[in-house]
C-alpha cells in the first residue's frame, strides 16, 4: 500500500520515480554512455538508484546495479542521502573516490551530514551531486559544498507553496536589493554614518570601514577619534568628515544628533574599557550600532554585560561581526553546538539579541528569531587584511540608508564576497576592495 508524503501530496512512489527519471536525464545530458555503477543502498537513497538505472538501462546504458566498482566509467552514488546518522566506512569512501572516474552523488555524497556539511567520519567526493526541490545545509555549508562538487536542484513536481507549510528559516544567500535614491532626494535622506577610530597608529581598519560605508551609499560618513588620530585620516581623506571625540561624553554628544543613525565601533579600536565605553555609550543612543574586532574582544570576560545592554535596546539594530576566533572569545561554551555552523551563530544571535555575521569561506548570518542565511559567493581571495573592517562598514553604510539589520547584513556579505570575485583570481588588498565596491552590477 503507497504512503503519501505529507509535505507535498504526492504518493512517496510516484516521487521517487521522478527523482530516478530526473538523475538518469541529468546524467544522460552530461555524459555519454558509458559503462556505469549505480551503488545503492537500503532507504529511499538508493531507491532512487534503482530508479535512476532502470531509465538509462531502458535508454541503452551498459548499467549495473552492485556494491562494487568494478570496472565503472561513471559512477551514480545512490548508497545514503542527507539524513545518514552514522558513520560511513572510511574504505568504502577511498575506494571510490579513487576510482578515477565521475561520481554523481545522490541527494548528497555518501558519508556527509546533510545538516552540518561534514563528513560522518569518511564522505565520497562527487563531481556533481543531484538534490530535489531545494538544497540542504550540507550543499552550502563547507566543507560539504566542496564535497558535493556541483551542485544541481531539480524539479520533480513539488510545488513551492510546500515552503509556506514547513516554515523555513534557512536560505542561501542572494543578489540583494540594495537602497535606492528619488530623483529629488540628497544626500540627508541616506543617512549619516559614523566610524569611531582607532588611536593614531592604528587608523587604517576605521578608515577602512568609513570609505564602504561611504561607496555603499551612505549619505554622509564621520570619523571620530583623538585628535591625534583625527590628524593622520586628514592625510588621507576627502570626502569623510572628521569630529574629535576625547571621552565617552562627546561621543554622546555626537550621536544625540539623530541624523547620524549609525555608527561602526570596533576596527582597530582598542581592546579595554575606552572601547565598552564607547559601546555603551552607542547602544544607548538611538543609531544603528555595527560591532566588530575590538568591540567584541572588549567585552570577552563579561559578555553578558553586552547583551544586557543589547537587549535593553528599544531599537534592536545591532549587527555583531565576528570571525571565529573572536566568536570563541566572546560566545566561548554558551554555543558550544561543534557540529553544526548554522546552529552556532542562530543561538549566539538569540544569546545576544543581535544579528550575528560569523564570517568565513561559508558565512552564516542569523537573527535571534531563528532565521539564518548562508553566503556562498565569496572567494578564497577574500580572506586578506582589512577585508573584516570594510564588510563592517558595508553593513554600517547600509543600517544609514534605513535597510533592515538582518537584511542589511545579508546584503553587506553579498556585495562584499560579489566585489572581491570581481578580482578574479588576481591577488588584491582591502584598499582595492573599496575602490571596487559599486562597480560591478549589484
């Protein structure tokens, strides 16, 4: 007796059958007949498999159904999909991964979690992984995405108001759509972003934060700092305003001007209590707070103190940036989930009150609602000095603009992964970076 799957109202047979049809004419249009291995395994995974060479043996392909290699031209990994919860054998995985030939996995290759993206002590390596419907953490996560080589979504007739019903709250990221201008507007209504300094050997992270935000579209960009400081960014600057602030009070001063609606702490500010100070003295202000490098660090003893603070917010704008090591310095054992990237950063995000950026290769940006996203665009290029400070300043340029602090976030990771791919696989610093930013179609 069929069973109906309820997500979707299709007969679990009939979805099956399309998924096997849809692997086969995927293969099919990539490669020419060959001798060919379907491996399979015991669940709806390999069941796939057997559909998938039932259609190319019906076509003319010299198939096989078996455990073993053989003398395989092609290989269909068909053996577990995304939800394998045990280990795959670590021989069975080198077997076929040295096999020399194409391997097309399955929903996933064999052996890798299709939550987390990481192996279950071994994983197939595939060319081309086939899923259905939509992708899996395991698709964009590394080090899954790289296992899964490309990836494919086919369609096998599950209708897309099936999302609606299962409540997603994860996505891949995606060409946003940026804070656009009226003919008759100026630079006032994009906002006012401000940028607090380091000291003045230690000026270049903030100025590299406040030229984003400036190309992103911020209306107006001020740098704040010692005078000292304030001094060495004159050399360099035009178009950045410059105030001196010499103590927590000033900084006050200056944000109780409410067209600056946003302000960047952190980038080579200075670990100690100068900084918490400033911080506070930001989350209590009505603008838009992005914090990073130092601001973080600062508060790595006492993080509690930050978040009260952060939750006490009537404006809940505050963007929190890390990388891993500060993320570890300031979250430690409270998201201590090793295994899964994407839980980390939604429980640091709902710990803290904030929207969480933990930047990397596969960046996950979360809300404390649950909701995350992915960033899969950004090059291995990226990772170069100062690159951190003008995504922070991305992401300040557009909390002025009034864009949304989860959807400004998401927005800043695209265009910053989207500027540095512009560059190829040519070397570039984070100088170059900011020159770059808006010149390609965002």
């Amino acid at each position: 007796m069929s069973r109906v799957d309820q997500s979707c109202g299709i007969e679990i047979e009939e979805l099956i059958d399309r998924a096997g049809r849809a692997v086969a004419e995927e293969v099919v249009r990539r490669f020419g007949a060959r001798k060919t291995v379907v491996l399979c395994g015991p669940g709806n995974n390999g069941r796939d498999g057997h559909v998938a060479a039932r259609y190319l043996k019906a076509w003319g392909w010299p198939v096989t159904v078996s455990n073993e290699l053989g003398d395989a031209e092609l290989i269909v990994d068909a053996l577990f999909g995304a939800g394998l919860n045990k280990d795959f054998p670590a021989q069975l995985a080198s077997e076929i991964n040295a096999a020399g030939v194409p391997i097309v996995a399955v929903d996933v290759p064999s052996g890798l979690d299709g939550s987390t993206g990481k192996p279950r002590e071994a994983c197939v390596k595939a060319d081309l992984t086939i899923t259905f419907f939509r992708k899996k953490p395991a698709h964009v996560l590394l080090p899954g995405r790289e296992l899964c080589g490309e990836t494919v979504v086919l369609d096998i007739g599950i209708s897309a108001a099936t999302l609606d019903e299962i409540d997603i709250q994860l996505w891949e990221n995606s060409k946003p759509q940026l804070p656009t201008s009226a003919p008759e507007g100026h630079k006032f209504n994009r906002g006012h972003a401000v940028v607090v300094s380091g000291n003045k050997l230690k000026t270049g992270a903030s100025r590299l934060s406040a030229q984003a935000a400036l190309k992103i579209g911020a209306g107006l960009v001020t740098l704040v700092g010692h005078a000292d400081a304030l001094a060495v960014h004159a050399n360099h600057l035009t178009a950045i305003m410059l105030e001196e602030i010499s103590t927590p009070e000033t900084l006050s001063d200056i944000l109780s001007d409410l067209r600056k609606n946003a302000i960047c702490i952190g980038p080579a500010a200075g670990v100690g209590d100068a900084t918490i100070q400033n911080v506070k003295v930001a989350l209590s202000s009505a603008a838009a707070v992005v914090l990073d490098a130092d601001a973080l660090t600062s508060f790595s003893e006492n993080p509690h103190v930050l978040f009260d603070l952060i939750k006490t917010r009537k404006n809940a704008s505050v963007v929190l940036t890390p990388h891993e090591g500060e993320f570890a310095r300031l979250f430690g054992t409270l998201t201590n989930i090793a295994d899964s990237k994407i839980e980390r950063v939604r429980t640091a995000a709902q710990i803290s009150g904030a929207i969480v950026i933990l930047k990397g290769a596969d960046t996950v940006i979360a809300h404390p609602d649950g909701r995350a996203i992915v960033n899969t665009n950004a090059p291995p290029s990226l990772a170069t000095a100062g690159s951190g400070d003008v995504l922070a300043g991305l992401v300040t340029g557009l909390l002025a603009q009034g864009m949304l602090a989860f959807e400004a976030a998401a927005a800043a990771v695209w265009v910053h992964s989207e500027t540095a791919a512009a560059f190829g696989k040519s070397a570039f610093t984070a100088e170059d970076l900011v020159k770059q930013i808006g010149q390609q179609a965002v």
